[in-house]
C-alpha cells in the first residue's frame, strides 16, 4: 500500500510538473507599442524584444505611431486592443493621458508592462494611485542618466558657465527624470548657471534654432545637455551651425550612429546609451514570465553606456551604438 500511495503522490507531482510544459506550447502574442517607430532607440528596444520572443517562441507584433505623441499613440493601442494579444508591452507617451486608455487594455484582461517610460508616479503594483495596474517597469535609470550628464558637461566647461537643457516636452516621463537628474547634480556646481529649458516637441531642426536663438541671447554659453536622441541632434547641429564646435560642449542622451559621428568630430563631448535591446528583451521576457504562471518585479533598471571620444571604437561600448 504504501508503495501504491508513494506511486499516486508521484504522478500528481508529475502532472503539477508537466504544466508549465503544457503551457510553454501556446504560442502567445506579446505587442510592443513604441514611443514612435522610426526612432533608432525603438527599433534597437525591437531587436531585443524580436531575440526574446524568438527565446520562448512567441510571437511579437510591432505596431506603433509616426510620432512621440499621445494623441497618435491612443488609436494605435485601442487597434491593437482590439486583435486582444496575450500581454502589451507599451512606452507610453505621456504619464497622464495614456492612463485612462491602458486601463481599457487591463479592464480587457489584457497585461500591461511599460517600457521605457512610465504612466503615473511608475511605482506599480502598490495598490495606490489609479496608474499602479502595470505588471512592470521595464526602463533605464533616467535621473541617473541626467546626473551623469551633467557630470560630464561640468568637467567638459571646467564646472564653469551657462548651460542649458535642450528638452522634448513636459510629460514624459523619461525625459522628465533626466532634466530633474540633470539641474539636481548640477547644485554641486556653484558656478554653473542653468538657464530656461527649450521644448522642441521632438524636432531636431526646432531643438537646433532653439539653440542658435539661445546662444544669440547668452555669447557666453558654455554648454547643452539633449535629454533625448532628437534634443541632442538638434542641440549639436545647432552648435555647428553656429560655428561654435568644440566651444559650446555637448552631453547627449542616446547614442544614434549620428551622434556617435558628431562624437568623433569632436561636436559632442560625451552620450549616454542606454540599452533599448535590453529593454526589449526582458519587457518580453517579464510578460512571457507572467503568462506562464510567474510572478515577476515591479520594476526592472537596465543599464547604460557612456560613450566619448576615448571608448567609442571598442568593440564592446561601439556594440551599444543603436541600430537604425
Ligand atoms: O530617449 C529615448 C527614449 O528613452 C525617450 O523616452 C524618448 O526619446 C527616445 O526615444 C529617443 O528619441
């Protein structure tokens, strides 16, 4: 008897085993809606999130607006809704306006993971807040990257002069976070003044008469931080154009081959990569976790890459150099 009770205990054990099996035979849809698809940081965070999905043998749909824009973004995720994909990987826009839209994803029974940018304060699964209903966070560090900004800018002006910030639009969160990591570290430099931030909507040429225009007002502008890969294009051809490479210093976040070009002709002191594939790769991960009967973190930090003049032909920092 006690032999035949151990048997029956096995094979239950055995069933319990076999249905993660089970359920690793679905093919699930994982959507990746990014912040706009042309942008060379989202098709790099697609790489990745196409590698993982190749992993766990799901399939992943990119579907996305032309522009960084919520007003563009919400019909794309309601049409992606609509075809009910297993789980949404999303870099919402806004912190504000796609909170009620991606509450109708949920209320769908459909997970949400936030990508890149967050809705809400990005502190999810706490039971406060009515933006707490994403799975995870799956992002960069974005007030450490500002704060190595400005770092690196104050050693490029010998911690001394005008900057500013050449910025997208208030609201994201992303480029929020860097502003504020960038004017806090920038407190340690007395003699430093950060003057008005310029929003460029994500416009390299307007981020670049914007620059032209402030430095026509400050002669003595010592510097530029673009907190995102346009704000910094912009911000450098700007500086070009102006005829003050070299003089007026350059820290840029993400790395596009472009910026990394301006690097090595000496327009850009230092940029910030982060890792979109990286980001992709374990957004589809964190959801295949969660269907698959896992739990997973809140929130998980990827990492960055500093790039200048010194690393930027390495094999293993050019390897971050993002993918158009
Ligand atoms: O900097 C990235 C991304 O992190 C940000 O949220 C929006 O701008 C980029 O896509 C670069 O254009």
């Amino acid at each position: 008897r006690k032999l035949l009770t151990a048997l029956a205990a096995l094979a239950i054990g055995a069933s319990v085993l076999a249905a993660p099996a089970q359920a690793q035979d679905k093919k699930y849809t994982i959507a990746l809606i990014p912040g706009l698809t042309t942008d060379a940081f989202y098709i790099s965070m697609r790489k990745g999130a196409e590698a993982a999905a190749k992993v766990v043998g799901a399939e992943l749909v990119f579907q996305g607006a032309p522009d960084f824009n919520p007003v563009t973004q919400t019909p794309v995720l309601d049409a992606v809704i609509a075809r009910k994909p297993d789980a949404i990987l999303i870099a919402p826009t806004d912190k504000v306006q796609l909170v009620q839209p991606l509450k109708k994803a949920a209320d769908a029974g459909i997970p949400v993971i936030t990508v890149d940018t967050f809705i809400g304060t990005g502190k999810y699964q706490t039971g406060a807040g009515d933006a707490d209903f994403p799975l995870s966070y799956v992002a960069s560090d974005n007030i450490l990257g500002g704060r190595i900004a400005a770092r690196a800018l104050a050693k490029a002006i010998d911690e001394k002069g005008k900057v500013y910030v050449s910025n997208v639009k208030p609201g994201i969160s992303t480029t929020d976070q860097r502003e504020e990591g960038f004017k806090d570290e920038m407190k340690n430099y007395p003699n430093i003044t950060v003057l008005e931030t310029q929003f460029n909507d994500n416009d390299a040429n307007k981020a670049a008469s914007q620059m032209q225009s402030v430095f026509a007002r400050n002669p003595d502008l010592a510097g530029v931080f673009g907190a995102n890969l346009f704000s910094a294009l912009g911000a450098a051809n700007g500086v070009q154009q102006a005829g003050q490479s070299g003089k007026v210093r350059v820290a840029a976040f993400d790395a596009p081959a472009s910026i990394v070009d301006n690097i090595k002709s000496g327009l850009v002191d230092i940029a910030i990569a982060q890792h979109p594939a990286e980001i992709g790769y374990f957004g589809v991960l964190s959801a295949y976790a969660h269907l698959t009967g896992q739990s997973i973190p809140a929130s998980i930090g990827t990492g960055f890459t500093v790039m200048d003049k010194s690393n930027v032909d390495k094999p293993e920092v050019a390897a971050f150099i993002y993918k158009e």
